[in-house]
C-alpha cells in the first residue's frame, strides 16, 4: 500500500479541521443568536476562542505527529551511526517522505558498514599474509634439512615403517607450508575479461574427467548471457576447483550442482533463483546481509557463480568465520582449513566477493559475485 505525501496528509488533516470548525461555529452562532441574542457577542467570542485553541491542539498533535516525531527518530538513528553503531538503522514513518528519508539515511549507513567491512578485510588479509609468508620462510628451511636426514636414516638402514611415517609427516607439513605461501603470494598479472559460465565449466568438466564425482549426483546449472567479468581465469577456475572439491567431500552419496547466471547484485534480496525454478517461485532470506564492497553501487550487474550441495551445510555462526584462515569443519586431520582463505583472499583480490547460504538442497550453497566487465 503506497503512503500518502506528507504535504497531502497535511493538507487533508487541516482542511477537515477547518471544515469541522467552521461548520461548528456557523451552527453554534445561529443557536446562541436563536437563543440569546442580547449574549450573542460574548457567546461567539467565547466560541472562537474555544475553536482556536482546538485548533492550536490537534493542529500541533498532527505536526507532533506527522512531523516532529519521524524526525526525532530519524536524529536519533543518524546520532547512533555518527556515534559508531553502524546497526542502528532509522525506523518506518506513515508518511512517504519520512519513508523516503529513512531508507535512503539506512542505505547510506549500508554503505558506511561495507566500507568498513572492506577496510578491515584488507588489512585483515595483509596482516595475515605477511605473517603466513614470514612462518612458511621460517618453517620451510628446517623442513627441508629434516627431509634430508631422513633420507639419510633410511640409507643408513633405519626402520622402514618409522621412516615412512616421518615422510608423511613431513609432505603433510610441506603442504601447509606451500598452503601458506599460496595465501600470502601475491597475484602480479593484471585483470582480464572472463567467461564466467566457461570457467564454471572448465573447472566442473576438470573434475569430471578426473573421477571426482563418482560418488555424487553432480550437474551443472548454467543458462545464456551470463556476462563477462574482470578476473584471472587460472585462479577463478582453481577456486570452483577447490568449492567443488569441498562440496564431494560434505556430500558423499548427494547432490552437486555448479552453475553461473546474470546477475544484479543487491546485499539484502531474496535468493537468485535457477534456470529451472518456475517464473512464481521465491526463496526469500532472513534478515543477514550479504557482503559487499563500497564501489558496488545498487544493483550492480554482474555474474554470480555458485556451488551448492546436499551435505550438513554450515552452521549460521560459522558463516563469518568459514573463510578465516586454519578454521575448518572436518574431521581433525582432514584439512589444513586454509582452502576456502585462499579462495576468499583470491576472490577478494579480484574485486568480488564470496558468501555461504543455506542451499535448497539442504546443505552449504557458497557464491561468488563479480561486476560486469566493462
């Protein structure tokens, strides 16, 4: 239901006032002037005065109302984000200009939490990187003398299955180390345009090939004029790679379905919908906000890349912290819980962002959105 002006809700208000008082006093006149007419100048003076000072009553309930109130809330919402409480937002109004006012004062502190959300994203991600880079130097040097002397123990004749397991070790630390340096290092060549959809499917047909989805019921969702994006399209394939591969592993004997679409990005909307969802059908979300970066203006088009499965999903607290570097929920010993930093450090280098929702086939659903390619 659309809300009235402000202006015509006043207007109105007054005008049905005015009409009531001056029906009241033309009848009252006509009575005191039936009844007393030797009174009638002091009753009607009596009487005016008494319209006025309803007047001056209701007249200023209706701008307490209308006006003063929307305001003061809106000063009290604009006072708690000038204060730091970027959550406070300002309140609905009856009016449609309060209304107008209020939601453009929220969009304003959405934009003031995304940029800082960002601020602290970046220096997050350079103070972790300059400290994996600093640990993976320090623990590599003495990971490659200890592979060495084990080597030489199992020339000297050492026992053979103590040898193998030191081995083991080693390349499962020596992965953590080339994990690390893969977190920390930088990607030197610049942006290119990207064929989204190809690079969903390169990833997913990689895979494919390889037998990794024997085990699941995988499919591809991918229909025409998904646009062209600005990114690096070695490191967006790895990192569907490495979502696809997490996927197998959170739903074994399930559902996997990778896909790609066109796109307008918005941070508080309902779901995106399939190519084979019905033209009714709506997935709406809860009141969370996606992330966004301060240079996304509204609605800003793009591509969004998804990989959804059927497994556990992830727990609405651990939605934030999923992308952290060494936070993992798999078994202790099956992951190092740097995959997903690394896709989250690789997609926000390339100027997009990456999410997880709840996905419809019961488990994790993680997206990535990039802006149209100019």
């Amino acid at each position: 239901m659309a809300k009235p002006a402000l202006r015509a809700e006043l207007l109105f208000q007054l005008s049905v006032l005015v009409a009531c008082a001056l029906l009241v006093g033309v009848g009252t006149s006509l009575f005191v002037l039936g009844s007393s007419p030797d009174r009638a100048l002091v009753l009607i003076i009596v009487l005016v005065v008494l319209e006025v000072v309803v007047f001056v009553l209701y007249g200023r309930a209706l701008v307490n109302r209308l006006v003063l109130r929307p305001l003061d809330r809106l000063m009290g919402s604009a006072d708690a984000v000038a204060d730091g409480n970027l959550a406070a937002r300002a309140p609905e109004a009856d009016t449609r200009d309060f209304a107008n006012l209020a939601e453009r004062l929220n969009r304003m502190t959405n934009r003031l939490l995304d940029a800082q959300s960002q601020l602290v994203q970046s220096e997050k991600l350079a103070s972790i990187g300059r400290l994996a880079a600093g640990v993976a130097h320090e623990v590599g040097n003495p990971l490659g003398a200890l592979g060495t002397y084990v080597e030489v123990l199992r020339r000297r004749g050492a026992d053979g299955e103590v040898t193998a397991g030191l081995t083991r070790e080693l390349e499962r630390v020596d992965r953590l180390v080339r994990s690390l340096l893969e977190y920390a290092r930088p990607h030197p060549d610049p942006l290119q345009p990207v064929d989204a959809s190809r690079v969903v499917v390169s990833a997913f047909e990689l895979l494919r090939a390889q037998g990794a989805f024997r085990s699941v019921q995988a499919r591809l969702d991918i229909p025409d004029g998904v646009p062209q994006i600005l990114g690096r399209a070695h490191v967006l394939e790895q990192a569907i790679v490495n979502l696809l591969l997490n996927a197998v592993d959170a739903a074994p004997d399930g559902e996997i379905v990778a896909g790609a679409r066109a796109w307008a990005y918005e941070p508080g909307l309902a779901l995106p919908k399939r190519s084979t969802d019905p033209g009714f059908t709506t997935y709406p979300r809860g009141a969370e906000r996606r992330p966004s970066r301060d240079e996304y203006s509204a609605g800003e088009p793009g591509a969004l890349l998804f990989v959804a499965d059927s497994g556990p999903g992830i727990a609405p607290d651990d939605h934030d912290r999923i992308f952290e570097p060494f936070f993992t929920t798999k078994a202790p010993g099956r992951g190092t819980g740097l995959g997903l930093a690394i896709v989250s450090r690789s997609v926000y280098d390339m100027g997009g962002v990456i999410w997880v929702d709840t996905a419809r086939e019961g488990g994790a659903a993680f997206k990535i959105f990039f802006p149209t390619a100019p």
